[in-house]
C-alpha cells in the first residue's frame, strides 16, 4: 500500500461485492497497542479463563509485542491452547511459553 500510495483498499465478498472499506491506519492500529495493553488483554482473554485456579502464578511480560508466559500451572493441559490464543490477541507479534506444572522440573502449584 505504501509503495503504491494506496490508502484505502476495498473488501469484497465472494461475488464481488463491496462489504467495506479498510484504510491503512485500520491496519496499523493494532501495531500501535502498548505493551501493558496487550499484557492486560492476555491476561483478562487468556490466562484469566484458562487458569482460573492457578492465574496468580502466571507472569505476563511484553516487549515491542513479543508476549513472554512464565510461571506454575496446577493443570498443563489448557498450555497449547493459551500459547494459540495469545498469538490470536491483535498486535502480538511472538509468544514464548514457558508455563510449567506440577511435577516439571520440580516447579509447581501444590
């Protein structure tokens, strides 16, 4: 868009059919989001849900949209899926997951 000097593109459906129009800041403005905004949304749409029980001891860190999750877990099986859902959140650019769970490596929620 920049290289063409574009700014508006349109959407169309299957047949062709304008739906809307999508200008350059509509798609910037999820780089724009802060560090503790993205961390605040992971932490409300993601760990909040995911881990009910053990959200306390998940730790949320946020760089230039890279999204770090450390901490214990007491039940490991919804890890995968809050890795893919925090990579889902708008303006995240990378996820690390390092979230354990009792017995792994000695670490854990008792």
């Amino acid at each position: 868009m920049a290289e063409h000097r574009v700014k508006r593109l349109p959407v169309v459906d299957e047949q062709g059919d304008l739906k809307r129009i999508v200008s350059r800041s509509d798609l910037l403005k999820v780089f724009f989001r802060t560090d503790e905004d993205l961390a605040a949304e992971v932490r409300r749409e993601v760990v909040d849900r995911l881990f009910p029980v053990s959200r306390m001891g998940v730790d949320i860190d946020v760089r230039k949209g890279r999204v770090t999750l450390t901490g214990a877990v007491r039940d490991p099986t919804p890890v995968p899926a809050a890795e893919r859902l925090t990579r889902m959140v708008e303006g995240v650019v990378d996820v690390r997951c390092d979230l354990v769970a009792p017995g792994a490596h000695g670490e854990g929620v008792q």
